[in-house]
C-alpha cells in the first residue's frame, strides 16, 4: 500500500541545472515561466518621431508529474532574457523557454521591432506561444509606441508587456532632439521597453527583457506510489486537463473558466488535506518542511 505525505518541498530555479529525481516522490507539480523579449532600438531620425515596440511576454506552463522514478534525469532550463535592441535599427532578441525535460515547456517573448525606416515605429513583440503541460498558457504581447500633438508632439516608446510575477519595461519619454535608450524589465518573464527619438540625429538601444523562472513542488512519501485518498484527487487532475483541452477546443470560455477553476480548486485540495506549508528555496536549492 501507498504511503501517506510525510513532507512537501519547494525548489525556485534561477539558473539552468541538471540533476535527478529524488527517492520518494509521490507526485510533483512543475510551474515554468518563458523569458521576456528584448526591446527595440532606434535610428537616427533628424526630422521624425519614432520608437521601438516592447518585448513580448515569456509564457506559462504547468504540469502534474505522477511518481517520477528516483535517480532518473531531472533537466531544468531557465529561459535567457532577450537583450534589447542595439541602437539603430535593430529589433530586440527572442526570450528563451523554460523547461522542466519535456514535460513542461514554457516559450520565451518575442523582440519588439526596431524602427525600420526614419519614419516609422517598431511594432511591438509577440507573446511567447502557449507551450507544453497540463496548463499552457502564452504570454502578452509588447506594445507598439504612439505619439500626439497636443500643442507640442508627445511620443511614448512602446512598453514591455508585463509578465505573470512583474513589470515589463515601461514607456519612456525622449525631449525634443535626443534619443533615449528603453527601460529594463523588472518582472521575470516580462519584456523590455523600446528606445525613442524625437528630431535626433541619435540612436539609442531598447531595454533587456527579464529571465524566465522554473519551480518544482514535490510531495514526498516514506515509500513508493501515491496515497489512496490522493489518487483520487490526481484521477481527476487528469480528467479535468482532458475536458479543459476539449473546452478550448470548442471555444466555449465560460466552460474554459468553469474547468480552470476546478483545476485550483483539486490542487488546493490537496495542499489542505496535508497542512502543508511549503518554502520557497533559491537558485535550486531545496527547503523541507
């Protein structure tokens, strides 16, 4: 027979490591968070507005990992943050993905766009495609910069889309004849802002997007093989994830919304049922409770 939970971990990476599965794991929920893209740059423009779009938001991923075999290979990539633009015009760089193996893939941000021509805004970043797990979720897009006359021109850069744990760059704000360079990304997984020049002869780089993150929950047994009580609870994880596909499948978002609830509704389930109080460790390392 299964043992019962004796004890939860919760790793936080923040850099990419290889390494393998403990003893004793009855189930473990990955959590994956793509990188932010980079900014875009701007050129010279003597006698124009212009701006470069923000970095896309990295995307979302999750998935429930039943019994994983003790001392097999346990990959974890945490998703570079896409540099911005270099100044001219230059588009911002591709966010990475974040991964637990392939079980659980979080796609990083796309760059926003540099200005292409001495008349024209950088277009903003695409979010990071939904990737792979039970939830898979993509990222915000970045923005595209504007500007307005209201008595003097007022041009904003095109903004980094925010991510799920944080800021993406912001708008900035360049005086007329000067370029100024894009704002960096705060959040994990949020992209950076886009440079901006108004009647410069100048060029300025976009701002840095934010790296991705990957967290690992583990709930440890004294032997192998999930508890009764608990099986059942993760029987209907699984049957939940398959009518949430078919959910978003047909389109229907109130279904979608109905399903998802649900899914937090089981896991919090099981969080109470062993009166878990779960630490959050850095860089890998693990804190028992």
């Amino acid at each position: 027979m299964a043992g019962e939970i004796t004890g939860v971990t919760l790793e936080t990476f923040t850099a990419s490591v290889s390494g393998v599965w403990p003893a004793n794991v009855a189930y473990a929920i990955a959590r994956c968070w793509g990188a932010g893209g980079g900014g875009g740059g701007v050129g010279n423009a003597p006698s124009y507005n212009v701006t470069g779009g923000g970095g896309g938001a990295g995307g979302y991923s999750e998935t429930l990992i039943i019994a994983p075999v003790a001392g097999s290979a346990r990959v974890i990539t945490v998703g570079a943050a896409g540099a911005g633009g270099a100044a001219g015009y230059n588009s911002g760089s591709n966010g990475g993905a974040s991964s637990l193996g392939s079980l659980c893939v979080a796609n990083g941000g796309g760059g926003g766009g540099g200005n292409s021509s001495a008349s024209y805004n950088g277009y903003g970043g695409a979010g990071g495609a939904a990737g792979t797990g039970t939830i898979a979720a993509p990222g915000a897009s970045g923005f595209t910069g504007y500007w307005f006359a209201v008595g003097n021109f007022i041009l904003l850069s095109g903004a980094g889309a925010d991510g799920q744990l944080g800021n993406g760059g912001r708008s900035i704000v360049a005086n007329s004849g000067s370029a100024a360079p894009g704002s960096t990304a705060s959040g994990r997984g949020s992209g950076g802002g886009g440079a901006c020049c108004i009647n410069a002869n100048a060029v300025a780089a976009g701002g840095a997007g934010a790296p991705g993150l990957v967290s690992v929950q583990s709930f440890l047994s004294a032997s192998s093989g999930i508890p009764p009580g608990d099986q059942l609870i993760a029987d209907k994880l699984v049957l939940l994830k398959d009518a949430l596909i078919a959910q978003i499948t047909s389109g229907s978002l109130e279904a979608i919304k109905a399903a998802l609830q649900e899914i937090s509704l089981s896991r919090l389930e099981v969080s109470m049922n062993h009166g878990a109080t779960v630490v959050t460790a850095g860089s890998g390392s693990v804190i028992d409770e």
